[in-house]
C-alpha cells in the first residue's frame, strides 16, 4: 500500500497533538482495511470516506482504487492521478466533525 499524507492533514496532526497516539493507530487500521473501516461520503465529498478517530473527530481520504472503479476520480480530480496507483490510500483532513467538511 503506497501511503500518501496531504499537508493539511499533517498540520492538523500537530494542531490535536493530545490525541496523536489515536490518529495513528486509526491510520494504522486504515491503511490495513480501508474500506472496512470508512464510510463512502456523498454530495461535495464523493469518492472520499470518513472514519473517526473518536466521537466527533474524524479523518478524510481517499483511496485510489475504488475512486476509480465507482468512476469518483472524474469528480475529485486529484491533480496526481494519473501517476498513483490503485493501490494508493491519502489522508486528507483530520479534525473535528464540522471543521473537517469545512463547517467552521
């Protein structure tokens, strides 16, 4: 699994230090069943999923692979598309529920 981290993703990390320890270890159990764990999202967030890391705490990615096979890669438009493999899983955004989907 080729694992990618968005900038914004890693600043939120070091933003919510006091749960770091529970981000990663999510992120250890998505990158081993990341479809098991999250949840597809619809509407603006199409092709991404959700997962929490604890009640109203979330993290956003994407994983290439079944962005493509449900046809999502034509609406989220990665600008690296083209050079990930299906075997590619980015962490977007972590953070609490509303300022993740850009709410606050």
């Amino acid at each position: 699994m080729d694992v990618r981290f968005e900038k914004a993703f890693l600043k939120a990390v070091k933003k919510h230090a006091g749960i770091k320890k529970q981000i990663e270890q999510k992120v250890r159990q998505l990158i081993e069943h990341p479809v098991e764990l999250g949840e597809p999202l619809k509407g603006n967030f199409r092709g991404f999923y959700s997962c929490p890391v604890k009640k109203s705490f979330i993290i956003i990615y994407l994983y290439c692979g079944i962005c493509r096979k449900k046809g999502d890669d034509v609406d989220v438009a990665c600008a690296d598309c083209a050079e990930t493999g299906d075997e590619t899983i980015k962490f977007v955004i972590v953070g609490p529920h509303d300022a993740a989907y850009g709410k606050k």
